[in-house]
C-alpha cells in the first residue's frame, strides 16, 4: 500500500553542483542515545561512531549493523536526528528499514521534486518504509 505525501523534496542532485546525498551538509547528531525500555528496567545506549548497534526492546536484544564508511556514518546520523524521542522498539523498526531500504531512500533524495510521486510509488511498498522515508526526506529539506 502506498502513501502519497505532499512535502517538499531537497532539490535534485544537478542543484547540488552534482553532489550526492552522501556529500550535502546534514546537521550534526548527537554523539550518543540512551534508549530506555519501559518494559524491562534496560537500556540501550547507541554511539554515532559505532558501526554496530545493539537495542534491547520488548525482551529482545537486536543488532544493527549499518554500511562501512561514510555511508554508515550518514545512516547512524539519520536515524539518530530523526529519532529523537523514540522508544526502543519504533527506534530499532525505523533503523532496520532505512538499512534495509536504502537506496531506495537515495533515489527518493536525489529525485526532483516534480518526479518524486512516480519514483515514491515504484520504490516503497509498505506504510513503514513511507515513515522512514518521509522522515528523511523532511530532514534533507531542512537542509537544502
């Protein structure tokens, strides 16, 4: 199922002198969270710096693993700039499907404004991938 959004998209990469995503100038997260999980008395500190986070939720520890690089940095980054006051479980759902869908989410960035409905229904699929993505994109035209 999906969701038509009406916001504004970052201006297509041509606008940007050429310059992917992955070279815009996007705010600075914070170095770490504490995530607390009401259920079980734990919680779960995420580093911008780890490549690797572990989020204890709803009994369950799960591990993200994010790209090397500065692709992985700018994943982290995201999730923590879009997730500032999540719990456990939506902050760990939010990081699987950006990890998992994202080049989708770089298509979406780098896809102008007037493209972006037709490019929106052919790369996302499901109600969770249109919150993740809407959230970045809201971010990066925040910024561009």
């Amino acid at each position: 199922m999906n969701h038509a959004i009406e916001i504004a998209l970052p201006q297509p990469q041509s606008e940007h002198g050429g310059k992917s995503p992955l070279d815009w100038k996007w705010p600075a997260a914070p170095a770490l969270m504490t995530l607390f999980d009401k259920y079980s008395g734990r919680e779960s500190v995420v580093r911008l710096a780890d490549r690797h986070w572990e989020v204890f939720a709803a009994g369950s520890t799960v591990r993200l693993e994010f790209a090397e690089g500065q692709v992985g940095e700018l994943q982290r980054a995201l999730v923590l700039l879009t997730r500032r006051a999540s719990s456990p479980a939506p902050f760990r759902t939010f990081a699987n499907v950006l990890i998992a869908k994202w080049p989708a989410i770089l298509e979406l960035l780098a896809t102008p404004a007037e493209k972006l409905r037709e490019t929106w229904t052919t790369v996302l699929s499901h109600p969770l991938e249109t919150n993740v993505a809407k959230a970045v994109l809201k971010l990066g035209r925040v910024i561009n």
